[in-house]
C-alpha cells in the first residue's frame, strides 16, 4: 500500500478501534440484557473492522497496545466517554450515519479499501438502525428521557464537524458526504421530535484535532486502561 493509503487506513482502524472499545466498556452495565449484547455485537463488528485496517498497516496488537496517545488518528467523537445511555446513542447516531455513507462511497470505488467497505456498510447498517431507533425512542419518550437525549445530541455536536474533514488516501466528496449526513441527522431528530443541535460543529481548538494525534482528556484514561495488560506482560500468549 501507498503511504496515503496506509495513513487512511490508520484513521478509520483508529476510529473503528477506539469506538468498539468505548462500547465494550458498556458489557455488564446496559440498562436491559438486549442492550448488552446488542452494544457487544456492534463493538465486535467494529473491532473486526478494525483488525482488517490495521493489519494493512502492520501488526494489529503492536499498533493497538504499544502506541502512544500521539500516534492514534481516531476522530474525537469516538473517544468521548460514555456517560449515560443517551450521550452513548446519540455518538452511534452521529457516527454510524457518517460510516455507513462513507463506507457506500468506498465500495463503488475501484480503492484499496472498496472489498473491506463493501463487507462493512452491511454491518454498519445495523448501527444505524439500531442508533435511529433508540434515538427515537429516548427522544419522543418521557419527558426526562427527551431532555437527556436533546442533551447528549447537543453536548456531541461540536466533534461531529471533524469527521468531513478530507483524510488523505480516500477519494471521496466529502462536501456531498457533509450534506447527506446533515440530511439523514436532520430527519431522525425531526421524527424524535428532538431539536437539531445549534452551535459550530468543531469548534475552537478541537477543530480536526484527533486526526492529527491531539485527543481529549478522556482519551489517556481510556487507552491506559485498554493498553494495561499488553504492557504488564510483552509477549505473553494464551
């Protein structure tokens, strides 16, 4: 693979990676037993992606467990905390709109990743759908549960802009990606009866930031955590 292409790859393992962990923090903490192991099954979809990704780059473990803070390239949205059900579906919502269109756009190409987008956007249909229906259920529900998903969509909503930003190696439109993600956002939170969120969309320093290895402070937290058993014993085996 090209250079480019190898820095492509890297940010969408990255990005599939650090989302799939995220959702692995959920197992044994879901509000109901589907909800587990629906959240389980999209994380081990999106680490299956990820080993595909980055085993085009090099070995998948030595990238996962022994790089730096630095050296990830995952988009900011992924690597924002959990914190409850609502703010953890609304980032699914935002991101598997963005994968699912992206990945589409992928697999019409004649690209290096067209075979893997074409095997993805089937999966990352799932997301989606699974995302649009909770996101529509929390948000035209109760009164508490609509103020926590209007919350969590607006408290998300200024790392959404980094995701359109061109990633070098990917021939895609990606002001016509823009406008199809706002497209499809617009009419899940109009038929949530949720308000689309106001404000920029990367603002300030963060703008972009994560594909360039600037993350939040969350981040360090969770790689540590993810990191802490390849690193207590190098070279260990089952």
């Amino acid at each position: 693979m090209t250079a480019t292409a190898n820095a492509a790859a890297l940010a969408l393992g990255d990005d599939a990676l650090v989302l799939s962990h995220r959702l692995g923090e959920w197992a044994g903490h879901a509000p109901v037993l589907e909800e587990d192991v629906a959240l389980a099954n999209i994380a081990l979809d999106l680490l299956g992606q990820a080993r595909v990704l980055l085993s085009l780059v090099g070995d998948e473990d030595e990238l996962a467990y022994l790089r730096e803070e630095r050296a990830f390239r995952n988009l900011q949205l992924v690597e924002q905390p959990n914190g409850d059900f609502a703010h953890t579906i609304a980032r699914q919502l935002y991101f598997s709109l963005y994968q699912r269109l992206l990945y589409a756009q992928l697999a019409v190409t004649d690209g290096e990743f067209a075979g893997l987008a074409a095997k993805a956007v089937k999966e990352v249909a799932y997301h989606q759908d699974h995302a649009e229906h909770w996101t529509e259920r929390l948000g035209d529900g109760t009164a508490e549960s609509h103020e926590r998903m209007q919350r969590a969509c607006d408290a998300l909503w200024r790392f959404t802009g980094e995701m359109f930003q061109p990633i070098e190696g990917l021939d895609i439109d990606w002001q016509a990606l823009d406008a199809s993600w706002m497209e499809a956002v617009t009419a899940v939170l109009e038929r949530a009866t949720l308000t689309m969120p106001a404000g920029p969309r990367a603002g300030g320093w963060a703008a972009g930031a994560g594909r360039q290895g600037l993350h939040t402070e969350s981040f360090g937290r969770m790689l540590a955590e993810m990191q802490h058993l390849h690193r207590s014993h190098p070279g260990a085996s089952w």
